[in-house]
C-alpha cells in the first residue's frame, strides 16, 4: 500500500465522517427551530 492510497482513504474516511457530524447538528438545529416556533 503506497502512501498516496493511504492519505486518499483517511481523507475519504475524515469526510464521511465530518459529513455525518455536519448533518447531525443541522438536524438538531432544525428540531431546536421547529420546537421553538410552536411554542
């Protein structure tokens, strides 16, 4: 396994994984909005 195919899976696997955490808060934040407005 060469360097190259090592930095490209981390990176691929760091993106999954900021991708994931970025749709979480912005579901939460929109449960948070959704919850206030009815309030």
């Amino acid at each position: 396994m060469n360097l190259f195919s090592v930095i490209s899976t981390s990176v691929i696997n760091n993106y999954k994984l900021i991708k994931q955490k970025t749709m979480g808060d912005y579901k939460y934040e929109v449960c948070v909005i959704v919850h206030h407005s009815n309030t």
